[in-house]
C-alpha cells in the first residue's frame, strides 16, 4: 500500500466537534444575528447555552446556573458590560469578549479577558472557549 506524499495537519472546522460537550456556555450578546451564530457554532461544538440580550438578564443568568464560561458583548444596546463582567469574575467564572470594540474601557479593566474581535471564526471562538473552560 502506497503511503500519502501529502498528509494535511491543518484543523478543519469539524474537528470543534465536541470540544465544549458537557460545557454551559453563556452568550451576552444583543445583536440577534450575531447571537444566532454564536449559538450555530457553539452547539456545534457540544455546548448547552444560555443567553441574554441585555445585562439585567445576564446578571440574573449568571446568579441562577452553573456557567462553565462565557461569551461577553461590549455594548448591550447602549449599556456597558461592566456588571457582568464583574458578576463573572466574582462566581470565578472565565470570559471573554467578543466585540467590535477595540479601545472600549472595560476592555482595559479586564485585561486577561481573551480579545476576540468580530468578525471571528468559530475556530478561533470555540477553542478560546474550551480552554477558557477547561
């Protein structure tokens, strides 16, 4: 049997499968198509969800559930997430940012809250997650 020349090493986006099976993941998001595709790639990668559009409803979500990790808008429709990122970090729960929002404040008041700049591969998201959550 001949062996390959070429053998790829490279990750494909099937291989996000399952790395977040058995993990809740928290979106805090208020922009409905973003939160939607958030919620595609995250199941795809075995997560459960929780979400919330605004930061009342997150603060609620983060005292009510075990979150493994969570994903974290900027602005919320015109509020800050400086609240959630503080309920986050006070139940040592892991987060990152998803954003457009490179110079935002709070981004400063969190520093070793991963970046990850919209728009994003679910690649990127989902194993920045997973390790956030492992």
């Amino acid at each position: 049997m001949a062996t390959p020349m070429f053998v790829s090493t490279a990750r494909t986006s099937t291989d996000r499968f399952g790395l977040l099976e058995g993990k809740t993941i928290l979106i805090v998001e208020d922009e409905p198509l973003v939160a939607l595709d958030l919620h595609a790639a995250l199941r795809a990668a075995g997560a459960s969800l929780i979400a919330a559009t605004n930061a009342a409803e997150a603060l609620k979500l983060i005292r009510r559930n075990e979150i493994s990790a969570a994903v974290v808008d900027v602005n919320l429709g015109g509020d800050n997430c400086f609240a959630v990122c503080q309920a986050l970090f006070h139940r040592s729960i892991p987060f990152l940012f998803h954003t457009g929002h490179r110079e935002a404040d709070v981004l400063k008041a969190w520093p070793e809250a991963p970046l990850i700049v919209k728009p994003a591969g679910h690649d990127e998201l989902v194993a920045c997650l997973a390790a956030l959550a492992s």
